[in-house]
C-alpha cells in the first residue's frame, strides 16, 4: 500500500469510529516512516476520540514542533486544551488555527463552540457566520449558529437555521438536539422530548441530547416548567440587564413591606426548584439513567439533605422547638451549593467551594439550633450572599 492510501484509511478508520484498528495502523506508520509528522497529528485524534485530553494535547505538540504551521495540529492541541479547561490557551490556539488556514469552516465551527461554553453567545454567533461566509452549508457552523440564536432569544431566526439543517440531514443527532433545546425554551415539551428521543436513537451516548432529556423530565413537574420558562426568560434579557432586576427587586420591598413574603417566597423558589428536580430524577423510570456516576453522589446528598430538613421541620411543628426549623434551613441550603456542583463541569475549584458552602450552611444551622440569635442572622446573610455571588464563586 503506498503512502498516500495509508494514510487516507487511516484517516477513514478514525472518521468512522474504529478506534483501535486505527491505533493498529498508526503504529505501523510510525515504524515505516518514524519522521511523518502525521504520525502524532493522527495519535492525538485517536487520543480525544478515547477522552485522553493530556495525551491529545502531548500528541499535537509533538506535531507542531515538526511542523509548526500545521493548522490540524493547532487545531487538536485546542480542542485538548479546552477538554483540560485551558480555556484561554485552548482559544489562542484556535486562533492560531484560523490564521494559519482561515479559509476551513470546521476550525470557525470549533471556536463557535469553545465561546459557547463559556456564555459568550454574541461572540459565537459572529464566528461561525464567518464560516459560513466561506461555506454556507456547513453543519457545523450551522449547529452552533441555532444555538447561539436560541440562547439569544432569536427563536424565529433559530427556527430557520434548525428547520435547515433537520431538512439537509434528517439522521443527524446534533440537530435533533439543538431542535429539542429550541422547542423546550418554546415551553414545547412533547416537541422538545420526540427530537431528544430521536437525537439519542440515533448517537445513544449524545451527553447533549441526555441532559435535554433530563431537563424534559424534569419539567413534567409543573414547579419545573414554570422555574425553567423564568429561567429562560432570565438569560433573555440579558446580563447587563439581571443586575438591574435584581436590585430594582430589592428597591421595591424597601419602599413596600407587605410584598417582603412575595420576595421569600419567589427567592426560595428559584433557589430550591432545581435541586429537587435533580433529586427527582433519581427515582423516574427513565430519569435515573441520565443521572450520570459523577453526578449520583451529590444527587443522592441533595436527596438525604432535603429529607433530614423536611423531618427535622415536621419535629419543630410537633414538639414546638425552633432551633429544628434552623437546623433544617441549614440542611436546605446545602443542597443548593451541591446542586452547583451537579450543574457544573466539576472543576476542582467549583467542588472545593460548594463543599465549603455547604459545610458553612450546616455549621451554621447547627449553631442556630442553639438559640443564639447571632448565629440565626449569621445564616441568613450567608444564605442571601450565596445567592447573589455563589454561581460566580463556585
């Protein structure tokens, strides 16, 4: 077999999946021609292909010190650094990648993703439409296109850039996904559960599509589906604008006391509604198994903390002593910081806080319990600084 084949099935193994027959091939390359540069270009591709980040990343430097303009090479070095959360590393080099070949969408695509993930929407939206200018069927600028509009709140312009790419390639599970989110932020949720389900028929391990349907499940619960319409409406308005509600919010109970209850009342809601839907998924049918093995430990503590604050609230009706309603809110807010952590990526850092969080909230409850007052103000400030700076922190 001459080079150029050798290479090219190389390359048609990795694309189709075939993982270890492909890692056979390479080894063999490596031994016919050691000097190659696409020998690691290919490794690190079987190395993110396996989840391998540190060994990806090993891989593509390896190809660039060979080869420093090998925008492939650049390319994947990205795509390992961002899986490592070098986020800003990760975001050079998909720069680098763009400028050593800014005319292959795939790379727009790629840094369309990476902007996405950290909430950067507008800026994702900007990208890839200049991948598109270069090839404006391309799925996925396309994907990340509908995306960003719907996460924008440009729902009737995401419709379209769905309804494309449904329409172009009914088969893909990217698109059915990306349809599931738009119908589920429409307050569609049969729609939103048909293209979740078809989504996972077609790529069973779509983690996209997984957590869709694990949202989907969760709003069958009508607590849910309102917190999640709040929720969407929420990210609608815009960041320069939450702040301003926020503290207009505040403004308002100050001039109007009455309303204090109200603002409990919505601030306990949006603060508990998740968690309890996580827990919740622990026990349906089909939402057990979207609850991933990372993730079960810290549901399961959601669920303990939520049933020992619900038992030790019920004592403090019977037996009439308040320091059980206090230990019970500080067994209440600790399932908040422990949501977060279900809800984040598990960055050592977001787990070291929230676990600091909740050790706070029980100590304090467990203080409170004593009856000293100071320890009951204590607990309150704690829980209301939580709500407005624990996301940023942890």
């Amino acid at each position: 077999m001459d080079l150029f084949s050798q290479l090219a099935r190389i390359e048609n193994l990795i694309n189709s999946n075939r993982i270890d027959k492909a890692q056979q091939e390479v080894n063999q390359l490596a031994q016919d021609h050691p000097e190659l540069s696409y020998v690691p270009v290919f490794r690190a591709q079987i190395a993110l292909a396996r989840e391998q980040y540190a060994e990806a990343e090993n891989q593509a430097l390896q190809a660039m010190a060979s080869d420093a303009e090998n925008g492939l090479a650049v390319y994947l070095l990205s795509i390992a650094q961002h899986n490592l959360r070098k986020y800003e590393e990760a975001l050079a080099h998909i720069n680098l990648a763009i400028s050593l070949d800014p005319h292959e969408p795939f790379f727009y695509a790629a840094k369309g993703q990476q902007l996405m993930q950290r909430e950067r929407y507008v800026d994702a939206e900007f990208v890839v439409r200049e991948g598109l200018e270069i090839n404006p069927d391309h799925e996925g600028c396309l994907q990340v296109l509908a995306l960003s509009l719907n996460l924008q709140g440009k729902r009737d312009v995401a419709t379209n850039t769905v309804g494309e790419l449904l329409e172009a390639n009914p088969e893909s599970a990217d698109a059915h996904a990306n349809a599931g989110y738009l119908a589920l932020h429409k307050n569609d949720i049969d729609s939103a559960r048909t293209h979740f389900v078809e989504a996972l028929r077609l790529d069973p391990d779509n983690q996209w599509a997984q957590g869709g349907l694990a949202e989907v499940i969760k709003a069958t619960n009508p607590l849910y589906r309102q917190f999640l319409r709040f929720s969407v409406w929420i990210a609608d308005i815009g960041s320069q604008y939450r702040w301003g509600l926020i503290i207009g919010l505040l403004v308002v109970i100050r001039l109007f006391p009455f309303l204090v209850p109200f603002y409990i009342v919505i601030l306990l809601w949006t603060w508990f509604t998740s968690p309890i839907s996580n827990a919740y998924l622990l026990f349906h049918p089909q939402g057990k198994y979207l609850v991933s093995k990372e993730d079960k430990p810290y549901v399961l503590g959601i669920f303990i903390c939520l049933i020992l604050a619900v038992a030790l609230a019920i004592s403090g009706v019977v037996i009439d002593e308040s320091s059980y309603f206090l230990t019970a809110a500080g067994l209440a807010l600790t399932c908040i910081p422990l949501n977060r952590i279900v809800d984040s990526d598990k960055e050592l850092k977001t787990v070291l806080i929230s676990l600091a969080w909740c050790a706070a909230f029980i100590s304090l409850g467990l203080w409170a319990s004593t009856g000293d007052s100071n320890a009951s103000t204590a607990l309150v400030l704690v829980a209301v600084a939580y709500s407005w700076i624990g996301n940023r922190l942890g």
